[in-house]
C-alpha cells in the first residue's frame, strides 16, 4: 500500500473517532430506544425516542424483541389477564 494512501486512511480513522466524541445527543452509558421500530417504518426522530441506559436497553431487546410499545403494553396484558384467570 502507498504511503499516500495509508496515510488518507489513516486519517478518516481518526477522523471517525473525534466525530463519535463529539457528536450531538450522545449520552455516555445510554442511548436511544426506538419505539416503533426503525425497520418497522420507525424515525429517529424526538416523538419516536427513549433514552435508555443501555444494560435496560438490552434487556428490553432480549424480552420484547422488535416489538413496538402499543404491541408490548397489548402482550403484558393478555399475560395479565391471562394469571387472572389462573388464580380463580
């Protein structure tokens, strides 16, 4: 590889890094929760976010999958009225 373009590499590289440090709405240890998601018709934009710490976010992945909030919200309680029943 010729020094010219190693050295253009190397540069978008660290260009790269110093724009993740410094770019807008990043919060360290959190990060933004789509609630309907993007591959779902979802938007980045304010109404469609939740910043969340990132473990929640995780695990709000691991249980619910790609699910939206109306469709999360319609799951724990059909699991409610489901353990209702249970009980009688």
């Amino acid at each position: 590889m010729s020094k010219r373009k190693l050295s253009k590499r190397l540069r978008k590289q660290r260009n790269r890094g110093n724009h993740r440090k410094q770019s807008k709405g990043r919060t360290p240890g959190r990060n933004h929760h789509h609630l309907n998601p993007k591959s779902r018709g979802g938007v980045a934009r304010p109404f469609n976010l939740l910043l969340i710490d990132i473990e929640k976010h995780r695990c709000w992945h691991k249980m619910f999958g790609l699910r939206s909030l109306p469709e999360v919200i319609e799951l724990l309680l059909r699991i409610r009225r489901f353990k209702q029943g249970q009980r009688r």
